[in-house]
C-alpha cells in the first residue's frame, strides 16, 4: 500500500535515508529546519522548513502539514540534534535548545498531528531514539536524558494509542552521519531507513515496539571514540 509519511529532519543523515528509501514507494512530506537545506527537491514531495527548536514553528508545522494532506499513516519522529560536552560546560541555551529539538518537539508534534493519524491507514509512529538513552557514555549526560525521555513516552504513548496508532522506538548506536572513515565500526543510514522500512511493513497486530541496533565490532557502553577524556 502506498502510504503517506512525513519525516522530520529528513534533510541530510538518517532522516534523508529514510526518505530515499521509502520515497520510492510511498508519499512524502519531509521536514527541515529551513527549505534550503535540501538539495534536489522532487516535484511529487512536499517540503517544510521550520526550526524546532522554538515550539511555534513545530505548531506552525502542523498547520501546513494539514493544509497538503487529510490523513497520514505515518510520522517518523527523527529530527534530532547531538551536542557532547561535560555538563559544566554546556552553555544553559544549548540545553534548553537540545531538549527542545530532541524532546518537546517530538512531544507536540505527535499531538498535534494525531487527528491526522486518526484519520490513516494502519496509523504509525516511529520515534528515533538511541542507545543512549540506555547507557552511560561521558559527554552525553543532557542527549541521555532526551533519548530516555522519548523512549518513556514512546512506551506511554503505545498503550495509551493500543489499537489505533502502532508507536515503535528505534534505539541505535552510532551511525555514520558525519563521513566517518571507510570501514568504521558503524552504522550507516540506510541501517536505519531500512529497518524503519521493516517497522511499517508489517501487518497488524504485529507491532515492533523497541528495537536495538548496533554494529558488530561496536565499541563499549563505556565510551565512545567522541567522548571527552
Ligand atoms: N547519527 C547517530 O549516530 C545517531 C545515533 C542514534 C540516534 N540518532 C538520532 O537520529 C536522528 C537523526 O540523526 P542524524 O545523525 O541523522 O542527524 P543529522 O545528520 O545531523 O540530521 C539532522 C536533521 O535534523 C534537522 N534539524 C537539526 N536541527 C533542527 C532544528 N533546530 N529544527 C528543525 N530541524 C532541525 C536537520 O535539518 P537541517 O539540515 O535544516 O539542519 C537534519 O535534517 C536524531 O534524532 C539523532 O539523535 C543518531
């Protein structure tokens, strides 16, 4: 089935994969922070250009979103952004814009746009999360706590949503968004776009609720190659 899915951050990285991938068989509405972020735009897709990291624009967002389309079948809550740094030295501004993107956007979005779900076929919605949220990686402290608080809310979400709007979390360890060297022990993108296209590809009532994604020779819990010594 040919479904409707909007994208958030789908401008470059994962999000931009997802788009590859699943473009080719569904329709999209993707989301940046600005239009020109993205390059080569098709005529068939709709793009969006809204900063997130003020709660307007994502309320903004959804107005237009609703002025294109009358229904989605999915939302993949990508956008994020990663700052790392010891929490004393992280300015207060970049916290609050890392909660607001990872976090409250997520949050508001999902509110907003689920009479839209409502209105879907075999409605979905993807959180993109990460193993952080379930380790301890130095450097992380403040995208931790977004990680965990999407993947709680995920898991709220899921049963409060039962039977209406499927809600999946994707957990994954690094991936390879900043052309890391060849061969890195990483993930890539299309990691990523593919195991969401297996999420929404499969028939109801059979619901991926979280999902862990690594890599073979993935470092430790610990650390990682970025962390501060
Ligand atoms: N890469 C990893 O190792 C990894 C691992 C686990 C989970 N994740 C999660 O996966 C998601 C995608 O990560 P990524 O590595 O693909 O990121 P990325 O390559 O940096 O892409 C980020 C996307 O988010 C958009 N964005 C950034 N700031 C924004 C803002 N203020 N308002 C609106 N849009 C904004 C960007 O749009 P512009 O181009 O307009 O800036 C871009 O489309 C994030 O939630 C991230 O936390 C990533």
């Amino acid at each position: 089935m040919r479904k409707k899915i909007c994208i958030t951050g789908a401008s470059k990285g994962i999000g931009q994969a997802e788009a590859n991938l699943l473009g080719k068989h569904h329709k999209l509405f993707l989301h940046a922070s600005n239009l020109n972020s993205f390059n080569n735009k098709k005529e068939d897709i709709h793009y969006f250009g809204y900063d997130f990291s003020k709660m307007e624009n994502v309320s903004k967002f959804a107005e237009e979103l609703k002025s294109k389309t009358d229904s989605l079948d999915v939302l993949i809550n990508n956008v994020g952004v990663m700052a790392i740094h010891k929490l004393e030295d992280f300015t207060d501004e970049d916290i609050h814009k890392m909660i607001s993107i990872n976090l409250h956007s997520h949050i508001l979005l999902t509110k907003k746009l689920l009479p839209l779900l409502l209105k879907g076929k075999d409605p979905h919605i993807i959180f993109m999360s990460s193993m952080s949220a379930k380790n301890r990686i130095i450097g992380e402290s403040v995208y931790a706590a977004t990680k965990a608080g999407i993947m709680q809310f995920a898991h709220a979400l899921r049963y409060e949503l039962a039977g209406k709007i499927r809600v999946s979390t994707i957990h994954s360890w690094g991936v390879n968004t900043w052309n890391d060297v060849e061969g890195a022990a990483i993930l890539t993108p299309k990691n990523i776009a593919e195991t969401v296209e297996f999420i929404i590809s499969r028939e109801r009532p059979f619901l991926v609720e979280s999902i862990e994604l690594g890599h073979e020779n993935h470092w430790n819990g610990a650390s990682a190659p970025w962390s501060p010594k």
